[in-house]
C-alpha cells in the first residue's frame, strides 16, 4: 500500500514537473522570438521568416537606440528617479507600517489612519488633479514629478504593517525592558526581522519605477528630461518624414534596415536587461514577503 502511494506520488509530481515545464516554455518561446527580431534585418521580419532565430544578423535597432547621447542621458535620469525612489519608499513604507501594526490601545488613531489609507487606494486623485498639483508645486520637468506622487505605495505599506503585526510581541517586550526607544526597536527588532517583506517591496519600487513611462510623457515636456522607458517609447522609424526633410540616400537606407518591429523588440530586450540583474538577487525574498505579509492572524 506504502509502496502505491509512492507510485502515486512519483506520478503526480512528473505530473507537476511536465505542467511547469510546459508553462515556462509557453512564457520563454514568446520572448526569445522578440530577441531573435530584435536582431533580424527589417527585411526578414516584414516577411515574417524569423522565428527561433535571428534571420540576418543586425544590431541596427540597437545602435539607433544606443548610439545618441539622449539614450544614456535619459537611463541616467531612470537610475537616479529609481535609486532615490526605493530609498523614499522603503523610509515611508516602514515609518507608516510600524505605528499601523500597534493595537488601537497602544495608537488610539490607528483605524482613523486604515481607513484614510483604504480610501486612498481604491479612489485616488486622478490624472488631471495631480497634474495640476504638480504644476503647482513647480515639480514639471524634474526627477521630483516621477518621484514624488508615488512616495507612498499604500500596498506596500499594508503589506509591510501586516509582517509587523506577525513578529512576536515578546521580542519588543524584551528590547523595551532593556531600555530601547520605540525607534531603535524598529531598527534593531522589527525591520531585521521583516527583511522578505521589505526587499519584495524594495523590487515593487524598482521594477515600477524602472517600467513606468507615462509619467514622463505627462509630466515632461522636453525631451531631455525624459526617463528611459519614455525615451526608448518614443522611438520609431519614420522614412516619410525623413523623405519629407530632404534626408541623403546613405540615410535613408541606414534607417530602411530598421523598422519599427525591430526597434520594439529591441525595446523590450532594453527594458528587460536591467530588471533582469536585480530580480535573481531579491527573488528569494518574495514569495516569504508578499506571503507572510499579505495575511493578517
């Protein structure tokens, strides 16, 4: 009977294995084909021949979206709105989550505070308003108009406060009898404790701020300012428009060997590679954070 069941169990996780191979071979096949068009001839894409290969190399698409300044003006411009980002977000996150996770005895505000944070969430102020709050406070054309609206990621907060509310009370109890202020218990207690919750809202930030580029179409009105996903957005190949300025023949074929499927592959490959390097590095801290901190005992 014992031996059945492990025939069962053996069974079911081949199974298992198969299903997941499948689904990963399901989400792999679709992008390794953007690659592959990302480095074809235009030619070859427009006559739908690549597949699982590049058909004409060419690193055309790449040197258009590489070989001008503005490029790496505007992927400065993402590293410094993703770097000062994640350190906002992680100080607002953590400064709202720990008062938040206290009994209504210990913070008599507290559900006054939920609840405004609940509302928040479900109805915010909408594109038009914040635009004008934006404008008002003069942020137009600054890093600060990327930053600034998001500065509280109020999912985030929940599900830090959440993690918070699961860490045993005898730990803080313990820290205070030894003469610990409530700030130094949450530095020394609380957040190395919480570190799956806070490095899976570290990648939230990183992941949506390097991602995110409606913002800078909204809030930017010159291009210099643009951040790299709005930048790279904002590429495409004209060849009518650059007949129209008189374009030489030597322009016209360098842009003839790019169209626009190439540059939206190359694109995607480009937005792709960043999040690429930081993911192995936070992975294993995101199932035990979003987990444990999205269920409340």
């Amino acid at each position: 009977m014992i031996e059945n069941k492990s025939i069962s169990g053996r069974i079911r996780c081949f199974v298992i294995y198969v299903v997941v191979i499948l689904l990963a071979v399901i989400c792999l096949v679709p992008l390794w084909n953007i690659v592959c068009i990302s480095f074809s001839s235009s030619g070859a894409v427009a006559g739908n021949r690549v597949g699982m290969w590049p058909v004409q190399f060419t690193l055309r698409a790449y040197e258009k979206i590489m070989g001008d300044s503005q490029f790496w003006r505007s992927f400065g411009i993402s590293v410094v709105r993703v770097a000062i980002a994640l350190g906002i977000n992680l100080v607002m996150v953590v400064l709202m989550a720990y008062p938040l996770s206290k009994s209504k005895r210990e913070f008599k505000a507290r559900n006054i505070y939920m609840y405004l944070l609940v509302f928040a969430m479900l109805f915010n102020g909408g594109m038009i308003p914040t635009y004008l709050v934006v404008k008002e406070l003069g942020l137009l054309n600054t890093v600060w108009s990327l930053i600034l609206p998001g500065a509280v990621p109020i999912f985030s907060v929940i599900m830090v406060m959440n993690f918070f509310v699961g860490i045993p009370k005898s730990l803080e109890e313990a820290a205070i009898i030894d003469g610990a202020t409530p700030f130094q218990v949450l530095l020394s207690v609380f957040i190395p404790c919480a570190k799956p919750s806070i490095a899976t809202v570290a990648l939230f930030s990183i992941v949506g701020n390097w991602n995110d580029f409606y913002s800078g179409l909204i809030y930017m009105t010159k291009v210099k300012n643009y951040p790299v996903m709005t930048y790279i957005q904002s590429l495409s190949v004209n060849l009518e428009e650059l007949i129209k300025a008189g374009g030489s023949a030597s322009a016209l074929a360098n842009a003839a060997e790019v169209s626009n499927q190439n540059l939206n592959a190359a694109k995607i490959v480009v937005a792709v590679i960043p999040l690429l390097l930081i993911y192995p590095l936070l992975q294993k801290y995101l199932i035990t954070g979003i987990v444990m901190g999205s269920v409340k005992e």
